[in-house]
C-alpha cells in the first residue's frame, strides 16, 4: 500500500503520531524492564554495576529505537523487509567468518561498543519478510505446495546458519517462529500434521546418531538432553544447572525469600544467574507470587498485541503484529520452561529481564514495528 493510499485513509501524519503511541505497551515495557533492573542490582549485591546500570542504558537506547522506528510509516517496513532479511543473512555469514568467541559457540560479531548477535536480528527480519510475503500472496494460494516451499526455503536459510554456530536453541525459535507464521497467515493444518510426523521421526534420528559416524548435535547438546531427562545422572556436570534452578525455585515458596535474600544468586550457587536463570532469582526473592506477577505482565503485553492486530485492516502489519507476538511468547515461555526443568537447556534469555544488548535492542526494534502497525493504520478521524 502506497503512502497516498495510506493518506486517503486517513493515517496519523506529523505531530499527531505521538497521540496514537500505544502507550499501556511503552508502561508494560517498562515494568518488565524495571523488574530486570530490580533483579540485576539484587544479584549484584546491592550495586548498580556490572548489570543493573548498563541495562537501564540500554532500555533508553531501546526506547528511542522503539518511537523512531515507531514514527515511520509501515508500507516502508513492508517494503524494506526483503533488504532486512539479506541483510540479517549476510551477518550471520559474517560471524562465520570473523565472529568473536564465546562460551565455546561463535555467534558475536563485535562491533566496539556492543556485541551484535545476529541470530537475535534473524528472528525479526524472518517475521518481516514472511509476513511481506503472505501480503504479496492470494489467501487462496498460501496451501499451495510451491509457496509452501518457498516459505520453508527463507525460514531454513537462517536456521541452517545458526545451527552452524552452534546455537539450537535459537535456531528451534526460529523454526517454531517461522512455523507460527505460515499458520496465521492461512497455512493449511495438514502440513503442520505432516511435519509433526516428520519432527517425531527426525528425534529419534538424532538421538540414535549419538555416538555414530553421522553424529548430528554436539555432544554437550546430548548432555543437556540427558540432564533434562533425568538431571540426578550428573548433578556436578550437566545437571548442575537444572538442579540448582530448581533448588531456587523451591526455596522461593510463596512469597519468596525477599528482596536481596536469596542465597542461591548471592552465594554464586545459581549459574548465568544474570542473563539466562534470572527468572529463577526473581523466584527465590518473590515467590510464586513474584514469578506469577511477571507472567501477568508478559501476558498483558501479548494481549495487547493481538487486539491491535484486530483493529488493523492491513495484511502486513496483522502479521508483522502477531508475529512479534509470537516470537516474544517463544522467547519468555521457553526460558520459564529451561529453567524449571520442562525443557533442555538451550540458552534463551528472559525477554527484557536477562542482562543482554543485542536481545533487548532487537526487541525493542520489533515492538517498534507494532508501533508502526498501530500507529498508521487507518482511523476515522484524525
């Protein structure tokens, strides 16, 4: 959709853009965020630094990026989305070639002042482009095995590219992300029956591997099958993540040990208690009644963007605004998971909460979009 035909519609231009900011999302936002910093100054001993102060930084920097990508109409986000996808691959070629090393897996490129991961940039620019791609395609057409294909070819690129880091757990986000759009944008059920199938038998492929000549996971990706499925196996070795997350959850009760009270965080019991177990010190400190409160949170945020999909009349900025949805529910459903043993261990960072730059940046790109979205869709007076 052209801007004059954006215009006849009569879409927010100018100063009275900022009248229409979805401002209960900017709030929500910021109450996630504000528990992360509340959670990072805790685990830090009571200090600002290494994690709570940076982190507010970044939030600042994630706002800006939010209302400028936010300000700027969405036929142009339609339009760019083919050049963010190629550009998003092109990076992810890139940390193959001169990406900085972490933690045994080579997913950063360093930039000087922040390190870009751009699997966390895929993840976005694969919800643009399918959902550009399912705008420019008839309804009727989207079961049609040829596009069908197509769709699974832009999804399976990135994901192909990840997993070469390694990084699984991103990669089966994309893939659960990639698959989430075919269905919203009208994808026949039989195809998500027939991958199921297909799924079930590729998992008993990859563990039968184990050990072979045509080994598919690394082996520490085994073990963190293992420790998933029965943790007691090595509580030294790789168990020892899930055992102390859950020893941290239990401790928490219902309300928790209280505010910089929690042993399992200060004592150093708890591993990655800053970025990927930081929901199991949120637990121990506040309790059920804590977890369940962010929960609450993160729900309102995902209910938000479904109602405003509903108020939009534009195939692409639906999409684009269920998908991000989607994809944020991804990111904090399969972190809570993780961490209380419902789930392998994978690596995914708690959406807004968990220290991190190019996760919060991203996300905050990607909720500008459902600015976007939200912002220029079509009133009736202005």
């Amino acid at each position: 959709m052209s801007y004059l035909e954006y215009a006849v519609q009569r879409v927010p231009t100018g100063p009275g853009k900022v009248l229409h900011v979805h401002w209960a999302l900017v709030l929500l936002l910021t109450a996630v965020a504000s528990i992360g910093w509340l959670m990072l100054y805790s685990i830090a001993g009571g200090s600002l630094t290494p994690w709570a102060e940076p982190q507010m930084k970044r939030f600042a920097v994630g706002l800006a990026v939010m209302f400028a990508v936010g300000f700027v109409p969405i036929w142009f986000w339609r339009n760019v989305a083919g050049v963010a996808y190629g550009l998003s691959l092109l990076l992810l070629l890139g940390v193959e070639a001169f990406g900085a090393v972490g933690m045994g897996a080579q997913r950063w490129i360093d930039l000087g002042f922040i390190r870009l991961q751009p699997s966390e940039l895929a993840k976005i620019t694969l919800v643009m482009v399918l959902a550009a791609y399912y705008d420019a395609l008839d309804v009727r057409r989207a079961s049609r095995p040829v596009w069908v294909v197509l769709a699974l070819v832009l999804i399976l690129l990135p994901v192909f590219l990840v997993l070469r880091q390694p990084d699984l757990g991103t990669a089966l986000l994309l893939l659960m992300g990639g698959a989430a759009m075919m269905f919203l944008a009208g994808v026949s059920w039989l195809y998500f029956a027939a991958v199921i199938l297909i799924g079930a038998g590729a998992v008993t492929a990859v563990l039968a591997s184990r050990g072979t000549e045509w080994q598919v996971l690394k082996d520490y990706q085994y073990r963190r099958i293992d420790s998933f499925l029965d943790p007691a196996l090595d509580p030294l070795g790789a168990g020892y993540h899930i055992n102390q997350s859950k020893i941290a959850l239990g401790s928490g009760g219902w309300s928790g040990r209280g505010f910089m009270q929690g042993t399992q965080s200060r004592l150093n019991f708890l591993p990655e208690k800053h970025t990927d177990f930081i929901f199991t010190s949120l637990a121990e400190e506040f309790g059920f009644v804590g977890g369940l409160s962010l929960l609450l949170l993160y729900g309102l945020i995902l209910i938000f963007c479904v109602v405003a999909a509903l108020q939009m009349k534009d195939r692409f900025a639906q999409l684009v605004t269920l998908g991000v949805g989607v994809t944020f529910f991804l990111y904090f459903a399969v972190n809570m998971a993780m961490v209380m043993g419902l789930a392998p261990v994978v690596g995914v960072p708690l959406p807004l909460v968990s220290f991190g730059g190019s996760a919060l940046l991203v996300l905050m790109f990607a909720f500008g979009l459902v600015q976007s979205a939200h912002i220029h869709r079509p009133r009736g007076n202005i």
